[in-house]
C-alpha cells in the first residue's frame, strides 16, 4: 500500500489510490512521482508542504 500524504496548510490528504485526477495525476500514482510543481488542489501549497501520514 502507498503512503498518504498531508498538506501542514488546509490537511488536504493526497491519497495515491485516488490521485488528484482534477490536475492531471491518475490514481495509482504515488506521491514522490508527483511533479515538484503540482500544488495543493484545496489550497494551492506547494509539494513540500506535505508529510507523510502515519496509519
């Protein structure tokens, strides 16, 4: 299972089994092979902003 990731700004969860299919990433993606550029869908922040969430 891929690790989800949480933005430290709005706590937007970028699951990799959803994707973000809105800016262009398929489910099945997982979050380090997301592009440095995408944002935040909810609040604009950048890749960085996120961690990983502990399950």
């Amino acid at each position: 299972m891929k690790r989800r990731y949480r933005c430290t700004i709005c706590t937007h969860i970028y699951d990799p089994a959803l994707g973000d299919p809105d800016s262009g990433i398929a489910p099945g993606t997982a979050f380090e092979d997301i592009p440095d550029t995408w944002m935040c869908p909810d609040c604009g922040a950048t890749k960085a902003d996120f961690e990983p969430v502990e399950d």
